[in-house]
C-alpha cells in the first residue's frame, strides 16, 4: 500500500487543492500540522471528506523534517508499504506520484527522490537565487552525502520503502532544512539505491521560509561532519580497500609537500637565496603524487555509488 506524507506550516490556501489531486493508487494520506499557526490541520479536518487522509498534529514546530518523520512513523506502524513525501504549498503535483513509486515496487531502487533539473527548458521558470543555491549545494552534497549520481538534493519529493524506515536512525536525522540531505547521508551508510525522478516545479504565490544566509554556515558545518562520518564508516570502520590506503597516503603526501613548499618559499622570499633543485622536488613530488591518489580516490568513491536495491534484503 502507498501512503504520502504532507507536512503542513502555513500551506492553507494549497492544501485542500493538493489532497484533491492525490490519486486512488494512494491508501493513506498523513497530513501532519506542524504547529502551524494558520491552522493547517483544522482547516483540513474541517473541510476534507476523503476518507484517507488521517490528520497528525505536533504541539510544538519540529520542522519539515520533524514532520516528515512523524508520517514516516505513523506509516510503519501502520504497515504501509511505500511513503512519498510531498509539500502541501502546491509546487509538487501528485500526478507524478505513480512515477516516484514504480522504481521502488519494481526493486529498482529503495528511495526516489525529484530532480528539476533534467528539463533545461523548464528550469527557465525557477527564479535565479533558487537555481544557482540548489545547483551549489548538490555539487556539495555529491561529496557529503557518496550519491554521485544524482542532483538536485534539497527536492522535497520523496519515495521510499518503509522496510528501510525500520533501519534508519531517524531520531539522528536533521529536522530543519536540512533533512533530505541528511536522509541521503544515512541511506549511503546502509548502502540504499537512490534514483533520481525528472520533474517540473510549480512555482506560484508560495513563499520560502529558507534564508540562504541563516543556513549557510550551518549547511557547510554539517557537510563536512558527514563528509567523514560517510568515509569513516565506509572506508575505514566496514570496509578496507586500496581507495583507504590512496586516501590517507595521499593527505600524507599532499600535505607534506604542500607544508614544506610552503616553508621553503617562505625561507626564500626572507634570505633573497634561491631554493637548490633539490628542495624544489622534494615539495613538488610529494604533491603530486598526493593529489593523484586523492583523485585515484574520489574516482573508486564515485564508482562505489551504491546500485542495487536492498529492501529484498532487510
């Protein structure tokens, strides 16, 4: 059975339309009130009839994030097979529904998620501080989160198999805005398939509760803390293999050369005396031989993407 989740915070002149448009493929529909001062929640208990849609209510605001897991939760208790994610302000349509659950029923892939940026017509309509964030903060997450493979990561259109639910850590996972990269970061560590999912955006009277100068510091902090949990976990607490060994000989030897090129230039620069040949190379090869284990790595890292689905498996 498929379920979607609809996190709500001051969507009331979307939401009733959005529940309208989610077809009968979908058994539950999980609409979760954050706290939302407008009244979300009543304004959807009040005025929907359609029977599957079960209302969820937070005393205080949790954040998307928050409220996505308290779908993910009710769906698991509930035995539900697949949940989607959608937002209640009307950018997603729920036609697309049937296409982000058909990977995962056919054992593709364990979670989809939308990318807007497939269509280089289309993404004309998204307004230019939109285009050019989301663009700078997939080229980060592919690094952060080991999804080489897929882009637009902060897309709130979400599948997934709830049998994975049940071996995410999801009290660990960010509740704010940075959520859907924080998913990506846990589903590499269990070794999910993710698939990208083309899709257009809506973009109408909505208006974004993201500020890119609250969240910047914040996102890149927490880049870098998953950035070496992932290769921490994968690459010296699971596994080792020769990409382990390329990685910390070539921080070693970039470092070193990078360091005592440094020192050396600097020495020069004070006395006048030109560095001997030899100096030169004992800096240069160094770096270079460390700046192509550090590429040799990336390279297995970007062909390590995970491809097979495991849901069969958990």
């Amino acid at each position: 059975m498929i379920a979607v989740v609809i996190p709500c915070y001051r969507v009331t002149r979307h939401i009733l339309g959005v529940i309208a448009a989610i077809g009968p493929e979908v058994a539950r529909i999980y609409v979760v009130d954050d706290a939302c001062p407008e009244g979300s929640g009543r304004l959807v208990q009040e005025s929907c009839t359609d029977p599957r849609v079960h209302i969820l209510w937070h005393a205080e605001n949790q954040g998307v994030g928050g409220a996505v897991k308290t779908g993910y939760r009710q769906a698991a208790e509930e035995g539900m097979d697949i949940v989607v994610k959608i937002d209640g302000d009307g950018q997603m349509d729920p036609k697309l529904i049937a296409q982000f659950v058909k990977p995962i029923l056919n054992g593709d892939a364990d979670y989809t998620k939308g990318n807007r940026f497939y269509n280089l017509e289309k993404i004309r309509n998204m307004p230019g501080v939109r285009l050019f964030g989301n663009a700078m903060l997939s080229m980060v997450a592919k690094f952060s989160t080991g999804y080489w493979n897929i882009f637009d990561v902060t897309n709130g259109y979400t599948a997934i198999h709830v049998k994975l639910i049940n071996h995410l850590p999801l009290q660990k996972i960010s509740n704010r805005y940075f959520f859907e990269t924080d998913m990506l970061f846990r589903l590499n560590i269990i070794r999910a398939c993710v698939m990208d999912i083309p899709m257009n955006a809506v973009y109408a009277d909505e208006k974004s509760n993201l500020k890119i100068k609250d969240i910047f510091l914040e996102f890149t902090a927490k880049h870098i803390k998953n950035s070496v949990k992932r290769i921490f976990y994968n690459y010296f607490l699971r596994d080792m293999t020769a990409a382990s060994l390329e990685l910390l000989l070539g921080i070693l030897f970039f470092g070193f050369g990078v360091c005592y090129g440094l020192t050396q230039w600097a020495h020069t620069l004070s006395t006048g005396t030109p560095a001997p040949s030899g100096t030169v190379m004992l800096a240069a090869l160094p770096t270079i031989m460390g700046l192509q284990m550090l590429l040799a790595f990336v390279t297995f890292d970007v062909s390590n993407v995970p491809s097979r689905a495991i849901q069969q498996n958990l």
